[in-house]
C-alpha cells in the first residue's frame, strides 16, 4: 500500500514538473536569468535539470499533502498495536475482564 501511495504522489508530480518546465521555460531565456543581481553561471541544460527538480519537489510537496487529507479518519485513528498488547491506559485497550470480580 505504501508504494502504491508513493506511486500517487511521485508520478503525477513528475508530470507536472515536465509541464511547469515547458511553460516556463517557453517564456524565459535561461541565459537571461540572474541570482542576487549576478548572472547565473550554469548552462543552459544545468539551468534546466535544477529547475526541474525543484519544480518536482514542490509538486511532491503538493501530491503529498493532497494525498494526506485524502486519509479517512479510520485509517488516521487505527492503532497498530494488537489490542492485548497496547499501554495501560489506551483508550483503544480491550476491555478484560477480571476473573476475581465476575
């Protein structure tokens, strides 16, 4: 399940860092692009792969949150610890009864 998520987030966001690529790019000359006043001193294909990337980890960083408050509230709440063994206390705890007092 957890790769299948990974596969939610990562493949879509990959998609659209390709498509963010092109638009921004059709517009902008990376040669014409400067940093703090200064000229950058990358190449035009280093301009491009370090503009891809972070234009994929901020659409990571989006699939991820939309995939998060996807979660429904069972699966956010569900305890993974078999119910004998959870803490003294746990709101989640088996009730036992006590063979003394029944």
């Amino acid at each position: 399940m957890l790769a299948q998520r990974m596969m939610w987030i990562a493949w879509p966001a990959f998609l659209m860092a390709g498509v963010l690529e092109m638009l921004v790019f059709a517009c902008v000359d990376p040669q014409d692009m400067q940093w703090m006043g200064q000229p950058i001193e990358l190449s035009r294909q280093g301009v491009y792969t370090l503009s891809f990337f972070v234009f994929w980890a901020m659409t990571t960083a989006s699939s991820a949150l939309t995939t998060l408050l996807s979660v429904s509230p069972f699966e956010m709440n569900r305890c993974p610890m078999v119910p004998t063994e959870r803490p003294d206390g746990c709101p989640k705890q088996e009730t036992r009864c006590d063979p003394l007092t029944a």
